[in-house]
C-alpha cells in the first residue's frame, strides 16, 4: 500500500444518511418518491415486525381495576386464551397506516425542504425542524383511519364476545367504519392527539439525524 494514499474519513451514522455534497443539487421528484416509497415501505415492515409489542401495550393500557398483568405475562396470556396469531391481530391495519402516515412524512418532509430552497442553500435548523413538524402532522392526519381500524382491532379480543366488532381486516373495518359511523368519523376520533404527537416527535428525532455544523463543513454533508 503506498505511503502517500489517502484513507476515506470515518463519517459513522451520516455516511449512512441521504446527504447532497455542497455545489450539488438535489433531483426533487426523485427525493420525493424516495421518501414517500421507502419510508412507507420500511416502516410497514417495522410495523408488522414490532406489532405483538403494541398489541401488549394496548391490551395493558385496557386493563380493569384489579389484577393487572405485566409485559411479560400479557403476552403468554394473549397466546393462551387467542393462539400465537392473536398477537398478530390487526397488523394489517397496522401496515396500512404505516403506509400512509410514514410516507406521506417522509415525502411531505423532502417537499417541504424543496419549497424552503434546499437546493440553492442549506436551510436553518428552524426551517427544517418547521418542515418536519408539518410533515409529521400531516402524515398522522393521513394515517388516522388506519390508526383507529388497528386500536379496534387490537382492544377487540378484550371485549366480551357480544361486544366485538369482528373486522376481519383493515379493509372490512374501513368499510364498517364509514357506513356505520360515517366517513367523517375515522378523522373525529384521536385526530388531534395523534396529529400532535407526530408534530413533537418529528420535530425532536430530526435534529438528531442532522450532521453538527462541523461536519457540514468538513465533509459537506447537508440534510
């Protein structure tokens, strides 16, 4: 190896983040496809993966005065009393919203930055962490009728038998949705909480991906 070859500097994380070198422009159309595609795709696939942990968490937060089960002893619970497919209830509803709320955040976010003039300078943090909240905000929007069709579906087995609504899947339960309740219900319901949610946590996990000032100098990384 000669002595005088240059070795890549380490970035660690960033170099595994969508980053645009200074001088350069970014493709807006293809940014935004990027981030409505993959960001729906893997997050439906992280969404299914972790769905039995929600569905615990929803089974607990449910739970009546008296005897409450921990983490660890909801799941064999769930398994003994609905099979080992019980943990999996409503995961297509909760894929769906995955889709739908994760795309359109991380598509929403890549426009947004557009509009502000990324391609001519880097924007502010402020300018970013303003694009990431409305991108999370109206993801969440987008992904409400999801987001209620997966609660039902997971809370269903806790009900008494002739209280379950019985969706078969996030299209059945749509569709149930809409006609018993009306269309307008699946955004009435946890809308707003959900939507101010998503505002605070893309407004605090975005800096965290952004590169220091330093880095941008040295490296020209720009997020």
């Amino acid at each position: 190896m000669a002595a005088d070859s240059k070795e890549a500097p380490h970035m660690g994380m960033e170099a595994r983040l969508p980053r645009t070198p200074a001088g350069q422009t970014k493709s807006k159309n293809s940014q935004i496809w990027k981030g409505f595609f993959q960001g729906s795709v893997g997050a439906a696939i992280g969404g299914a993966c972790a769905h039995p942990l929600d569905l615990i968490k929803v089974r607990m937060q449910l739970q009546a005065e008296g005897t409450k089960l921990n983490m660890l002893q909801m799941g064999p619970h769930i398994v003994r009393n609905e099979g080992p497919l019980g943990l999996f209830k409503g995961v297509d509803a909760s894929m769906a919203r995955q889709l739908v709320y994760s795309g359109v955040r991380f598509g929403m976010y890549d426009m947004l930055k557009g509009f502000c003039g990324e391609s001519e300078r880097p924007l502010t943090t402020v300018e970013k962490v303003v694009c990431a909240a409305v991108a999370g905000a109206t993801g969440a929007f987008a992904g409400n009728p999801g987001d209620l069709a997966m609660v039902r579906m997971q809370a269903d087995g806790k009900l008494p038998p002739e209280q379950r609504r019985g969706y078969k899947n996030i299209f059945d339960a749509v569709s149930k949705i809409a006609s018993q309740e009306g269309v307008l219900s699946m955004w009435r319901t946890g809308v707003i909480p959900n939507m101010n949610r998503a505002l605070w946590l893309e407004s605090l996990i975005r800096p965290c991906m952004w590169p220091s000032h330093w880095e941008q100098k040295i490296y020209g990384i720009y997020i």
